[in-house]
C-alpha cells in the first residue's frame, strides 16, 4: 500500500491546474444509461471512484471506452436490471444509478450501500421521491426492488433534516426525464454539480426548467439522444489549492477555480484575512505571504453555504491560526475524523456536538497519520506542509478517489511531497505493519 511522506516547512509557488468535479462526473455518468446512443463526456478526472462507476458501467451491458485519460464514450445500448451488493458497496454513489435504471428499463434492483465513516446516509428521500413518481419501491434481502411500470410525473418535495440532497435530487431528475408527464421538484439541492448533470440531460433533449433553483420542473421525454459534454470544474479540489496557498504562507495561482461557485467559502476566508485575487472566471490567485489570519467561525450548509467538503481541510488551517474558532458541520454532523489525526500532530481541537472547537495557534509537528476518508485524507496532507518534521499520511487510497495526482501537483508547487510504498515507510511509525 502507498503512504504520502510530507517534509513540512516549504513556500509553494506557481500554478496548479484543477481538473474536472468528481461528484459531477459520478452522477453524470450513471445519466448515460438513459439513452442508447454513445455519450461523450469530457474533463473527467482520472480518480478511482470514476473508474469504479466505469467498470459498473461495464457491469450492467455499457460499452465503455477511455478516449484519452480524461474523455470517455459511454454507449449503453442495453441496460442490466440488477445491480449487485458487489459493485454497489465499493462507492456510495452508485445509489444514483437507480433513477437510469428505473426510468430506461422501467424496473430495477439496487444493492443498497451500507455504511459510511462520515455519519448515517440514509436514502429516504431518494425512495420516497421515486415513489412520488409512481414507481413501486421494496426493500428486500439488501436490495432496493423498483417497478417502474406505472410511472408517472410527479411532486416531490426533498428536503430533509440536514438539507436536501445532493445524490437524491440526481437520482429524481435522471428518473424524471423518461418518465411521462410533469414532475416538479421541491427542496431540490442546487449544487453546481446538480446544475452540471441538468445541463447534460438538456443537451440529451430533456426537458428541465428552473436549473440551479430548488424548484425544477421536468416535462418527461419518450427518449433521450446522445450528447458531447465537458463536466465542469471542480470546486473542492480548488477550494483545497487555495487553503494550501494560505497554510503554507505562499503566493499560488489556482486555474479552474470558478469563484462564482465559491462564494461562501471565499467569502469566509476573506473574513479570516486571506488575501486573493479573482483573476478572471476561472483562476483565483492566492497570496498567503501577505496575509495576517485571524480566526474565524464556519458552519457547513447545503449550497450556496459552506460546503462540508472542505470542512476538514479548513479546520487544519485554523488550527494554526493563533484564536479560537468554531466549526460547525451542519450537513454530517459526526464528520470529525480528521480531528484526532489533526490532535496527534499537536492541534488543540475539542468536539463539542455538531462542533469543533479549535484553540488554534499551537505549532504542528510532523506524525504518522491515519486517512479516514477523501476528505480528511487532504486535510492531513495540508497539516504536514505547514508541520516541522515529516508527516506519513497511511491509507491514502482515500485521497485517490477523488484528488487527481494530489502529491504530483503539489510536488510541482515546490511541496516536498513523496508518494512512496509503505514498505519505505520506518517501521516504528506504520500502524499497518
Ligand atoms: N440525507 C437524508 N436522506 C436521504 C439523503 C440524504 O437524510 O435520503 C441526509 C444525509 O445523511 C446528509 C444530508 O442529507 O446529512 C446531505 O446528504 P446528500 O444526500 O446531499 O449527500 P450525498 O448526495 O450522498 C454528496 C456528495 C458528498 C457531499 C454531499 C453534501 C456525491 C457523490 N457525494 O453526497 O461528497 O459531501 O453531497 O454536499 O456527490 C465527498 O466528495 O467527499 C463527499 C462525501
């Protein structure tokens, strides 16, 4: 298994390039199962999770072809109805694969996906939608069971206790789209990610109003054609570039960081003192070095709020800002587990509720460390370049699922930051010996 070593202590400089969003790219792809005609998606990022949705794909009858390392061509001309505990369990997000299922072959079994570490998914929202929508729903042996025969436009009002929800709202509209009659959905997220895959279904000749609001009306379609579509940015990875410009002091330009998709974390770290610069529409340029951070509050809501995945890489930020700031995770209330990794490198960070409470202002030390999950995973890789002393991140195939060459494009930066096999790792410091 490969380990991270960071030498923490160096000032970056230059220009990272951002690539393609993850969580647009996952739901997109399952949306090509809705039309037997090849779709070609473009800006795609070379992670683990989209080559996880490509080889389910694969599974269900798809022809899937990797044109270049970030273009793909999806031809779906048929379509399985059972998608298995096996494939289904290695990504969460292949829940959205129910909406195409259902709406293309007007039946589907769907394993559910079990557990996460960053709190309780559940996907009650996503079932109850469906069921607005006519489609019968079962839950049997682990299995979603959806009969799509009689389905119809709908009502659908998804708001839950933390929000709405971002993979249930795909899963809605991607079964909206074939379903006949009106369907208006209430409470929809509005993610940009949302508004990326509506984008894809209108240029497959879905009929969708109200894009990027939570009311979204879909007339349904008979069928839906092929289409050429680039995904766009991804804002997290961005968002993590920048709080690696501020934690190490170091002036850096950010391409494809899409401010507009940013706001509220922009704003925030403005709040906190970090200077930057909007370039242009896409390039965001940072200046740690003449910043003076102060601490801040954060509390993560749906979008257009702060987002939860960049919760944890901005608790490694204040930790090192001299104050007390308060993190409150509004959308996975337990998503803490970078907390005590961040605790074991000399953060002062208490978990009271729903917040963190961070003393910050105490210098880090390099450690061996434990990923939990994608996001915390960078978080502790932002905390070992502002750390004395070498910092060992153990279980990155976290951080592989969604940050494409995250220790390349930092290395490039001027990081020293090594991707090495554990086998290098001092055998005092592995917990996996
Ligand atoms: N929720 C329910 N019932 C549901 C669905 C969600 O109560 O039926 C709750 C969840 O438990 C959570 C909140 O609603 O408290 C929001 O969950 P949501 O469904 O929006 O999350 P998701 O669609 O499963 C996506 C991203 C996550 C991101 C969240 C929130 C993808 C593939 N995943 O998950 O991304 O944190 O939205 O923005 O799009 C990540 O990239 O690291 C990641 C975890």
């Amino acid at each position: 298994m490969d380990v991270v070593r960071i030498r923490g202590g160096r000032r970056l400089a230059g220009t990272v390039e951002i690539g393609g969003a993850k969580n647009a790219c996952l739901p997109i792809f399952s949306a090509c199962l809705l039309t037997a005609e090849p779709v070609t998606i473009r800006n795609v990022p070379d992670l683990s999770d989209v080559r996880f949705m490509a080889d389910i794909l694969e599974r269900l009858g798809a022809t899937v072809e990797r044109l270049d390392p970030h273009t793909w061509r999806i031809t779906a001309a048929q379509v399985a109805t059972r998608a298995p505990y096996d494939l289904v369990r290695k990504m969460r997000a292949s829940v959205c694969l129910m909406g195409p299922m259902v709406a293309r072959m007007k039946r589907a079994e769907v394993s559910l996906p079990g557990g996460c570490v960053i709190g309780p998914r559940p996907i009650d929202l996503h079932l109850k939608g469906l069921s607005k929508l006519n489609c019968g729903v079962e839950i049997e042996a682990g299995y979603v069971k959806l009969d799509g025969s009689r389905m119809r436009g709908g009502e659908v009002f998804l708001g839950g206790r933390h929000g709405s929800t971002v993979t249930g709202t795909a899963n809605i509209l991607m079964a909206a789209v074939l379903t006949p009659g009106r369907t208006r959905i209430d409470s929809a997220a509005c993610e940009p990610e949302v508004v990326d895959l509506c984008r894809l279904l209108i240029s497959m000749g879905a009929k969708i109003e109200g894009v990027g609001s939570h009311a979204i009306h879909i007339e349904g379609v008979e069928a839906l054609h092929g289409a050429d579509y680039s995904v766009l940015h991804d804002r997290i990875e961005a968002g993590t570039y920048l709080l690696a410009g501020a934690i190490t002091h170091s002036d850096i330009t950010v391409k494809g960081a899409q401010a507009e998709h940013m706001a509220a974390f922009l704003d925030k770290l403005s709040e906190a003192g970090l200077v930057f610069e909007i370039v242009d529409a896409a390039t965001i340029r940072v200046r740690g070095d003449q910043s003076d951070l102060r601490p801040v509050d954060v509390i993560t809501l749906p979008h257009p709020g702060f987002p939860t995945d960049l919760q944890a890489q901005t608790c490694a930020l204040l930790a090192l800002i001299p104050g007390l700031s308060i993190v409150t995770e509004r959308v996975y209330p337990n998503r803490f587990m970078h907390v005590p990794e961040l605790g074991r490198m000399g953060a002062d960070i208490s978990i009271e509720g729903p917040s963190a409470v961070i003393k910050g202002g105490r210098p880090l030390s390099g450690a061996p460390v434990m990923a939990s999950d994608l996001r915390a995973s960078a978080a502790l890789i932002l905390a070992g370049l502002a750390a004395s002393g070498e910092t060992w991140v153990q279980r990155i195939y976290h951080l592989d699922r969604g940050y494409e060459k995250f220790d390349e494009k930092l290395a490039s930066l001027g990081a020293d930051v090594a991707r090495l096999s554990d086998t290098e790792m001092p055998k005092d410091l592995s917990v996996e010996a």
